[in-house]
C-alpha cells in the first residue's frame, strides 16, 4: 500500500529517475569514446606545436646529402672532361702586368694523420675581407665536413683539390694519381654539390705524366711562386712576413697552411695582408689571378 500510494502520489518521480540513469550512461560512453580516439588538432594549433621549419640555408652538419640547392647539377657525380694538352703545365703565377696577388692555403691530411682547421686565419680573412683559395685534400673533407662547408659558404673563398690522401705525385703510377684526384673531386661533389678545376699537387712535387693526368681528368694544375715555409715550426712570424714579401711580385701565388700545420701562419697574416695592400697590390682568388671558371 505504501509503494502505491508513493508511485500515486509522485507520478513523475520513476519517468525523472529514468532520465538521470540514460543521462549518466550517455556521459560514460562519451567519455570512453574520446579515450579511444583523441580529437586531433586543427591545422593551426598543430603548425604552434610542432618543432619549427628547418632554415633554407643549409646546416653544417650533419651532411648526409649533397646540398643540391648550390647550383644545378647532375642527379650523380661525373669526372670533369678534359682540359687541352697545352693547358696541361704547371701554373705558378698570374700575369706580371697586372698588381693582383693571390693568397692560397692547404688543408690536407694524410692516410691516419688526421690535421686540424686553423679557425684563426678565416677570422683574420674575413675581418680584413681577403679573398682566399683553399686547396682541400678529400680525406680532410671527409673527417671535417662542417669546415668545409663553412669554407665554400664564404663567399671571400674558393676551393680547390688537393688530392685524397696527400701522395707523391712524382713516384706513384698514374693510376694511382687518378685515383687520388677522382677520389677528392667525388668527396667535394658529395658535401658541396660541385666540382672543381683547380688541384695542387701535394709537396709541389711531380713529373710530366703528373701533369698530364690532372689535365686528362678536366684540373689545372696550381703551383706557386712565393713559399710562406709555415710548416716550420722555427720560422716566426716575423720572418714569415720578411720572407713573404722579399719574393712578393705582379701575379704571385703564395702558399701557406689552414689545417693546423702552419704554426705561425694565422699570427703573421695581418701584418702580410697590411704590406702586400700598401704595396699596390689587390688580393684576389686564384681563378680570378688566372681568369679560371673554378667550379662545375
């Protein structure tokens, strides 16, 4: 009797009671649908989320890709083609006509002698705007990658081929020459997405088969005119200038070392710069000293 007069009295309650229940289930199953499957993100608050677009200027390292974006090249690397028979000499200097003079640095290694990157004389460069020639070997190319993209970045700079793994060029077979020149021009093609025409023989040593195949394998062959004797640890900076200068002329191509061999290299740079500048002289690349195209 207590139930019916309950149910009599409050007719509305059980229909009530039954929209509470079905509302709580309706609640439980959404719940548990949004766990199974999050809402995803509009387009816009996905872009604030992510990691930022990487920079279209390339990063130094790592270099896993060629950076095609340089300048359009081939989809894989192919040797140069080669240069006429009478280019194939050895060019020590420019035109003596004409007061340019060109600054050129090795960066070379040899096979388990691993070099390092003299940061000093790119410093001094680039404060004293100077135009430089880097003749890199392929096996420092290969353990300094970063280096050698800071180098062909600098627009002050051009690069050249200084063999893979810094050999005598005057008792190997030509053979072998081939193989150290293709070695480094594919090493330099694989980090930069180019090529160059320029190589210097490693100890300035060679015979006429050398000059030969660095022609038949599309480079000049770059010598110089004006020793800095860096490598010495005994020759200061002052007499590095003094020795420097006294053989100084129209269309001199010096040579000095950036890869840590030269011992006081970047500390008498600002007084040769400084002299060869008073002198009349305009320092410029070697493709520029030589009117080369230096790159393909």
């Amino acid at each position: 009797m207590l139930i019916r007069k309950l149910f009599l009295e409050h007719k509305f309650l059980p229909v009530f009671a039954a929209i509470v229940i079905i509302t709580f289930v309706m609640i439980g199953l959404a719940n548990l649908s949004t766990q199974s499957n999050p809402p995803t993100q509009s387009s816009a608050a996905t872009m604030e989320n992510t990691e930022p677009l990487a920079s279209t200027t390339p990063s130094p390292a790592p270099l896993a890709t060629p950076l095609s974006t340089w300048t359009a090249v081939p989809a894989h690397w192919e040797p140069l083609s080669p240069i006429p028979g009478v280019a194939r000499v050895l060019f020590t200097n420019g035109d003596r006509a004409e007061n340019k003079v060109a600054l050129t640095f090795d960066v070379c290694q040899a096979e388990g002698d691993l070099a390092g990157y003299d940061s000093e004389i790119i410093r001094v460069l680039n404060e004293t705007q100077t135009p430089a020639t880097f003749f890199l070997g392929g096996e420092w190319m290969r353990d300094h990658q970063a280096n050698t993209l800071e180098l062909a970045r600098n627009p002050l700079f051009e690069l050249g081929n200084h063999s893979w793994s810094h050999r005598d060029f005057s008792v190997i077979s030509a053979d072998e020459m081939k193989n150290e020149i293709l070695l480094a021009q594919q090493q330099m093609y694989d980090l930069l997405g180019y090529q160059t025409n320029l190589f210097r023989l490693p100890y300035g040593t060679y015979n006429e088969e050398a000059l030969n195949v660095i022609g038949e394998n599309g480079l000049y062959a770059i010598q110089w005119d004006d020793v800095s004797g860096d490598p010495d640890p005994n020759i200061d900076a002052q007499r590095m200038t003094n020795g420097v200068l006294q053989h100084l002329q129209s269309g001199s191509i010096i040579i000095m070392h950036a890869n840590g061999r030269g011992w006081h290299t970047a500390e008498a740079l600002p007084g040769i710069i400084q002299s060869i500048r008073q002198q009349g002289y305009t320092l410029v690349t070697v493709s520029d000293l030589l009117q080369i195209q230096p790159y393909k």
